[in-house]
C-alpha cells in the first residue's frame, strides 16, 4: 500500500454483475430482466448479409458497436468477416484482447492519451482510424511514433450523415498529403463514407436514392486521390438499411453493418426492401410481470434495461402494448385477444434500438428451443472512451 486512502477503496478485481441464466437453464427460470438473443434468427441474419457481400465480391466488416460482444464477432470472423468497426478506442481494445486481430476504429480519435492506446493496439494487431482535419493526422503520427507501431487511416468523407467527415474533393486532397508527410508510421487506407441518416429512411427507393448519391460523392473523391498520385484501396460504409445498395454501387469495396444480427423496432418500421434479405428479430429484454392491476400489468424491465431513443419497445406477447416505462417498470395495456397474464408471467420486449439497449447489460443469453444454450459477456459495455 503506497498510503494513499483512495486505494482502500479501490477492489482488487472489475466487478460483473453475476449472469442472470447458467447454460442448459430453461428459459423461464431466467432472472429477469434479461437481454436475450435467439440463436436460430440470428445465424440467420449474420449468414444471410456475410453471403450478399461475398456474392458481390465486397467485404464484410460488421460493427461491433451494435453488439459489444466478442463472442459475436468471432463468429463473424468465421464465417467470413474481415475484422470489425469499433466506434472508440476503448472498444477496440476489448476486441483486440479477445483475439479480433483487424480492426476499424470508424470514428475520429483526439486527445493524447486516447492516441497513445491506439498507436499501443498496433502491436498486436492491424488498426485503422478516421480522420477530418489536418491536426489529427499530426497528432496520431506523433502518438504512432512514439508507440514505435504503424496505423492506417481513412480520410472521412460526409456523404449525407451531415456530421463527421469532409465535404469535398480538395479537404480530402489535403488530408491525404498530410498523411503521406507523416511519414512511414501513417498509411492512407482510403475513405471512411458512412450514411447513417439513410439507414432509417422508412422507403426504400429513398433509401436508394440516398446511397446512389453518397456513391457519387464517394467516387468523385477518390478519384481525385488516385489522380493525385494517393492510394484508395478502400471506400467503406453502409449500415444494415442500405448495405445491399452499397454492395451494389461498384464503388464501396466493404460494408459496415451492424444491427442486422440483433434488429429492433426502428428497424422493423422501414418498408422491406424487396430485394434484400429479410431479416428476423433475434434481440429482446424478457421481462416478468411483477403486479397485476385493474386494466393494466407491470413487467420488472424498464429504461434501465431498455433505450427509448428511438421510441419505446414493442410487446412480443400477442394482445398486449407497452404503456409507459419508468427506471425499473414497464407498464402493458391491454390490445385485445391475447391471453390473461398473471404473476411470474413471462413477456419479451423488443427494443427501440438495439445498440445503446445492449450498453445496458453485461451478459447476452442465446437461447435456442427455450433453452438457454450460450451465456456470452457484453465486454465492451461501457466502452465509449
């Protein structure tokens, strides 16, 4: 002990929450609320979007911001996946420690000492970073430098999103010089070309239209690279609502979704598109029912164990709404025709948004046949530094 008082408080290990299921468990004897995923659907999903990119000849590299789970991404990685998109450091660094050996961190990264553990996960692995201004090619090749490790970067470009990335061919150009003056520690991978705004677009022919567009801009600026004597050897993007569009464009060369091995509402609001796949709903927050009153019931997950960002969660349990939700409740309405719930009744809620509602838990329970069959940890919650 060095006598400083703060390291009596200080435990000797990370505390976790204990898992809310054991493997093998029966799904009703779950602690609730419990984020769970059903295994069936899922592979499903994850096989279906893997099989579209490689039938296309572009790759995949899923976003592990959407699942925070190192389990999901080694099963990605096996069934073809290229390596991972991580949206801050500290989540690359969860998915280096579990083994993930290729990763995007498709974000800009700025302070000195978020760089310094960038540039330090370059020595076990292959990591990439976006950039949007002069000063962070500055700072990150110093950091690099310093770490004795070698970074690719991707200059990002704002193709619709309207909010990380430059606006035009000539922004671009003066990124991709500064990156090539760094010096050997930096390498132009080629642009970062993400529309999130297009991916919730409830029509499908608008959400085309917004990626046919963004696939122009893109085009335009790297062409404007290659002319000026840079490499581009990789436009990347697209989201799991508009992936197929840049499969498709000839222009993207890899593809970064995310929700589509969990879904939620928001998702499921937009109109199918047609020629894609149709993707099941593998996440949900069971939930019990903890009081029954007069015109109502009370499930015990509420906005601790689900986001609302993108609106409230939708009942699974056919007859019954979501009401209203507080930190620990959920209060359903009756809809008509479904069944009496009582006390112990078991309900699943899927979710607004998947991401920041599996930020909420530390575990994931796979569920096959109403069995749990896999208790995965979400190792990277909380990782958003």
């Amino acid at each position: 002990m060095s006598g400083d008082p703060r390291e009596r408080l200080m435990p000797p290990l990370v505390w976790r929450q204990r898992a809310p299921a054991r493997q093998g468990d029966a799904l009703d004897d779950v602690d609730t609320p419990a984020l769970v995923l059903d295994l069936d659907v899922f592979e499903a999903n994850l096989l279906a979007v893997q099989q579209a990119a490689s039938n296309a000849g572009v790759a995949l590299r899923p976003h592990a911001k959407a699942h925070k789970t190192p389990e999901i991404a080694a099963r990605q990685q096996a069934a073809g996946a290229v390596g991972v998109c991580c949206q801050k450091v500290s989540e690359a660094e969860v998915f280096v420690a579990a083994g993930i050996r290729d990763v995007l961190v498709a974000n800009e990264v700025v302070g000195a000492r978020k760089l310094s553990r960038l540039a330090a996960l370059a020595r076990t692995a292959r990591i990439a970073v976006c950039v949007d201004h002069p000063s962070q090619v500055v700072a990150l090749a110093d950091a690099v430098r310093l770490a004795g490790t070698r970074v690719e970067v991707l200059i990002e470009i704002d193709v619709g999103q309207q909010r990380c990335g430059v606006p035009d061919a000539a922004s671009a150009l003066v990124l991709a010089r500064a990156i090539r003056d760094a010096g050997p520690e930096l390498a132009l991978r080629g642009l970062q070309a993400y529309h999130g705004r297009a991916q919730h677009l409830r029509d499908p022919a608008q959400r085309a239209e917004a990626i046919a567009a963004a696939s122009r801009r893109a085009a335009d600026i790297r062409d404007a690279l290659l002319a000026d004597g840079h490499p581009c050897a990789v436009v990347t993007g697209g989201g799991t609502g508009t992936f197929r569009h840049e499969i498709a464009s000839g222009v993207f060369t890899e593809v970064q979704p995310g929700s589509y091995v969990l879904m939620d509402a928001d998702y499921a609001a937009n109109e199918p598109d047609a020629q894609g796949p149709a993707f099941g709903q593998a996440l949900s927050v069971l939930a019990t029912v903890m009081s029954v009153q007069a015109g109502h019931v009370v499930l015990d997950a509420g906005l601790k164990a689900l986001s609302t960002d993108s609106g409230p969660p939708v009942s699974m349990e056919p007859g019954w709404r979501v009401g209203s939700l507080s930190d620990e409740h959920a209060t359903l309405l009756p809809a008509g025709g479904g069944r009496v719930l009582g006390l112990g009744d078991r309900v699943r809620l899927i979710p607004g948004h998947c991401d920041p509602t599996v930020n909420l838990h530390d575990w994931m329970l796979g569920v096959r046949a109403l069995r749990i069959e896999a208790v995965w940890p979400v190792s990277a919650r909380g990782a958003v530094f």
